[in-house]
C-alpha cells in the first residue's frame, strides 16, 4: 500500500493507521514540507488525550509536556521527548538519590572503619586483650565508688541512729548533724548514679567488641567464639537495670522492686526512702545483700531503677562478690518487674 510505503521511507515499521484522516494529514505535512528544504523543517508526532495520532508542524503548547516524536522534514525519527514527570516521580527520584547517597556515605564508613580495625589489632587475641583491659579498669572504678558507698552506708547508719535516739529521748535534731546527713546522702546517690554509669558503659563495651571481634574475624576470614573475660561476659549479660516513664510508672515499678528485694535479700532494710533501698551490709559471703537506687533524668520525666548486690568486702576484686545466689537475683529481677500486672487504673 502507497501508507505503507510512506513509513517505510520516513524510517516507520509498518503499521495500521488508526484513521484514515490521520494517514491524509501526515503525507499533507510531507508534500508541504518537501517545498522547503528538508533540513530546515521540522515535524512532531503526539498523541492526544483520546489516543488519537496528530503531526503537526509545531507543538501546541498544552501538549508539549505530554511527550512527543520529533521528525525531520523528511519524516525520519530524530529523537523521543518523554512526558515531563510528575511531582511524585520527581520526588520518588529524589528520595533514591539520598537513599544511594546515605548508602555510599556508609559504605564508605565502614570500609572507614575496618581500615581502623586491621590497623589496630594484629589477630583476635590483641582484640580480646584490649576489651579484657578495659573492662578490667572500669571494674576497679566500679569496686572504688562501692566502696565509698558502704563507707557513706555505714556512717550514714550511725548518723542516723544518734538522730532517732535524741529524738526517741524528745531532744532536738543538731542542725549540723543533720546538714551533714544531707550533704552524705547526696553524695550516696551520686555514687550510686555513677555505679550505674559505669555498669552501662561497660555493657555497651562488651557489646561493641563483640561486634568488634565478629567483624575482625570475617574480615581475617577466621572463625571463633567470643571469649569471655573470668565470666565477667555472664555477668554483663544481666540487665539490671528497668527504666520508666512518668511519675505514676516509676512509681509503680518502685514499689514493685522494693518488694523484690524485700523477697530476696537475706539482711533486714538499714534504710528506705523515696530513691534509694539499702539492706544491711553483709558480713559473710553467702549474705545477700541489696542496693536500690531509682535515679531520675534531668527534666524528672524518666527514671531507672538499678538493682546492685553489696560485698563483705571489695579488696578481693569484683569476682569475689559474684555468688550464685546473689547473680541468680540480680538475673531475676528485670523479669520480675515486667511481668508483674500493670496498673490496675491507668489515667
């Protein structure tokens, strides 16, 4: 068919022409096109929102972001114009190109990262000794601010067995003792506040060289567990410490926990207030003796509520104190408190 040539000769495959009218337009533009000089014409094939097919000399300009075919006067394809996109498919491109970007910026952290790691130890062996270090060294801190606090505990116990007796005997409270009971209790819970610090720090260092090491070994491509440090990596393990949010929470879970260590601890309470629980110090080594602290953050929103056990003595090293009973308590007591019934009438 004379059509069918036609597309041949402008570079089209054949086809069948929608409509007949279509088909007449386009050679019209032809025949008017070949008046002038081909190079100098330019042709443009869209499509309506009807589907149907129009070449025209120019692109109205309502269509021109619909995309279209640019041909040349001879009505040889010179190139495609896809539709403009929309504002959605402009930000699906956006959002990808932060997410290939964040990718890189990781890619290159870690690679970052394992440079420094290979760099740093030699085999596994180095790294374990490293992590022994400084666990090590935060145990010792650890075992120094414990025993600050039984100096404090046993004073602060004298302290106030003098107070209840001039009080018990109807005579008044020296103000200087009693400033001075003051100034021991805040140094007791900020000892106490640093005891925790120092337990989470050294939870997160055992996690991150466990990471440490695992990634050590694959990029050595060796194999191995992680090695403990005299059981210190048990002992990390336990969470003993719950944390909460708002008053009526903490308060809950308070009272929860002094009943936990009204249940569990062997020696009677030698002091309770509203932040802090501590039974009598112990004195042989199968006595189980507790701390309770509930420490709050800054703004008072939120608190955590750190269970400890007490030593007969903390010249031994931080072992010495690690019981069966006494670790079998502290693993208890995060279970205890959350799987005991939540209030009863929640505002």
């Amino acid at each position: 068919m004379k059509g069918d040539a036609v597309d041949r000769q402008c570079g089209f495959a054949p086809r069948r022409w929608r409509h007949r009218a279509t088909r007449c337009a386009f050679l019209g533009l032809l025949l008017a096109v070949g008046s002038a000089p081909a190079l100098a014409q330019r042709l443009y094939r869209w499509v309506d929102d009807q589907g149907a097919v129009h070449y025209t000399d120019s692109m109205p300009p309502e269509q021109a972001e619909k995309g279209h075919t640019e041909l040349s006067g001879g009505g040889v394809r010179i190139r495609e114009v896809p539709a403009a996109k929309t504002a959605e498919e402009i930000e699906r491109e956006r959002e990808a190109a932060r997410e290939r970007e964040q990718q890189a910026r990781l890619t290159a952290q870690q690679q970052a990262a394992d440079e420094e790691l290979l760099q740093r130890y030699r085999s596994a062996d180095d790294l374990i000794m490293a992590r022994d270090g400084k666990l090590n060294a935060i145990d010792v801190a650890v075992q120094i601010a414990k025993g600050r606090v039984r100096r404090l505990q046993d004073r602060l116990a004298a302290q106030r067995a003098q107070a209840a007796e001039r009080a018990g005997a109807g005579e008044p409270i020296d103000p200087e003792a009693a400033q001075d009971i003051a100034q021991r209790e805040a140094a007791l819970a900020e000892t106490l506040a640093m005891i925790l610090e120092r337990d989470e720090q050294k939870r997160a260092l055992w996690r991150e060289s466990a990471r440490d090491l695992e990634r050590f070994r694959q990029l050595k491509q060796t194999t191995g567990a992680v090695a403990p440090i005299d059981g210190a990596g048990n002992w990390t393990d336990i969470e003993r410490v719950v944390r909460c949010d708002g008053q009526r929470e903490c308060d809950l879970l308070w009272s929860l926990a002094v009943d936990y260590v009204g249940q569990h601890a062997t020696l009677a309470l030698e002091h309770r207030d509203a932040n802090l629980v501590m039974t009598a110090a112990p004195r042989h080594g199968d006595d189980i003796s507790l701390t309770l602290s509930r420490i709050w953050s800054d703004d008072g929103g939120r608190a955590s509520i750190f269970l400890d056990t007490q030593c007969e003595s903390y010249n031994a090293g931080a072992s010495a104190c690690r019981t069966e009973a006494r670790t079998g308590v502290l693993a208890g007591f995060k279970a205890a408190l959350e799987s005991a019934p939540s209030d009863p009438n929640p505002r």
